[in-house]
C-alpha cells in the first residue's frame, strides 16, 4: 500500500543508523571512550589530547556540539586523530576505529522490529544510509535483528561516498527502482538532510542524535521525536 504526502506516493523510507536508528550517545559515547583508552594503551593525557580532538570530553564521557563524529565519516575522523598515533599507519587507524565501532554497544531509538515490520506491512522498501563504515553498520544491524528488514544498507566506504552529498540515497533509489520523490530520508543530523534535499527526497528529521529542533528545522518538512512517531506521521499527512 503506497502512502500519498503532498499529492506524490511514499514508497520508500531510508534511515541514517546513529542518532535515528539507534541512540547516538549512548551508543557512541561508549565507543569513544573504549577506542581512546585501547588506542593509547590506557595513557590518559593522551587520551584527553586525542579525544579533544574529535569533540569528546573523555572525563565527562560526553561529545561536544560539533564533533566530528556526530556526522563524519571514520576517514574524516582519522585525520583528525592521525598526528596523535604517529605509531600507526592511517589505514591501520581507520581499521581500528572500525574494529572498535563494530563492537559499540547499541541502544535502540524505539523498538525497531515492530515499527519496520509495520512499515514493511505498508509496502514500503526501506534502507539504511550512513556515514559509519558498512561492515560495523551491518553488525549494529545484525546484533538487534533487524539487517533483514532492509533492501539496502550502505557506509561511507559502499561507493557511494558519504552524506550530506546523496550518493548513498540515489543508490537506495537504483537499487529498488524508486524515483526520489517516492521516498522519504530519516535522520538526526544536517548532513542526513542536506543528502536527503540534493536527491530531492522529502526529509523527517528526529531528536534522538545531538542535533536540537532548532538545527534541524530548517531543512526538514517535520521533526519528530524519534522514528516511532513515522507511522502517525504518514497516516495524518496521507491525501485522500
């Protein structure tokens, strides 16, 4: 059953994963906080240093607005670490930020299996775009169940290049057959809504990432509170 919005039917939703999928703090918060003490051999002033560096307050365990790593990609990230592990090769720091991002604990937004079996059940295809690494990102998927709900998951290292370019979601839209304006992008940040505007998709923004109401706005038709308020949303915007 296709859902009509504005006059033009929704025939796909594509998620961001952290932040709108799952809770970013809770998820990558720990992530950092494990990755730091391992890369540094427990050293905390370096730890301190290089955790400053990509926005994360290691004593409080919290990210600061504007940290890399609420929307960049790990190679983004490992440029920003690379002159704190001299020791390391960049390749060698990227796959160890990956290893480490694989094994992040993760806490999901809402119940996920029963909101995409719902949104299955509406006929919708439904993918997943984020600026994570696709290995981690099917890990994350597959650790809470839900990788099979998905026709389509892709990283920032999938070919597609990462957002808030739209290569990840024009994919999404070859790979099923949808045109963009059939489809819906989900997510916490303004990098997922910028991609979401550059391929022309309607976008949700919702408040489970770092990113207040007044930062998402601009750029997204509606901003909910999580993406357990899509079904309600579909069904009040659906033109009779």
């Amino acid at each position: 059953m296709d859902v009509t919005l504005s006059g033009s039917s929704v025939r796909g939703i594509i998620f961001d994963k952290d932040g709108t999928l799952f809770d970013f703090s809770t998820t990558w918060e720990a992530w950092a906080a494990a990755f730091l003490r391992r890369a540094t051999g427990g050293n905390d002033a370096l730890a301190q240093r290089a955790g400053a560096a990509i926005g994360f307050d290691l004593t409080g365990a919290r990210f600061l607005p504007g940290s890399i790593v609420i929307a960049g990609t790990p190679t983004e990230i490992a440029v920003e670490l690379s002159t704190h592990f001299p020791e390391l090769s960049f390749d060698a720091l990227v796959a160890l930020l990956n290893e480490e991002a694989a094994r992040a604990p993760q806490a999901e937004a809402v119940a996920l299996k029963p909101l995409l079996t719902g949104l299955r059940a509406r006929g919708l295809a439904l993918g997943v775009a984020t600026n994570d690494a696709e290995a981690p990102a099917r890990a994350h998927l597959q650790s809470a169940g839900v990788d099979g709900f998905f026709d389509f998951i892709a990283g920032s290292d999938s070919g597609f290049g990462g957002k808030p370019a739209p290569g990840q979601l024009l994919g999404f839209c070859a790979d099923t057959g949808l045109d963009a304006a059939s489809v819906v992008m989900v997510g916490d940040s303004t990098h997922d809504l910028h991609a979401g505007r550059a391929a022309r998709m309607r976008t949700v923004g919702v408040l489970t990432g770092m990113a207040p109401f007044e930062e998402l706005a601009p750029y997204a038709d509606i901003v909910l509170p999580d993406i357990g308020a899509l079904p309600d949303w579909l069904d009040q915007t659906t033109m009779t």
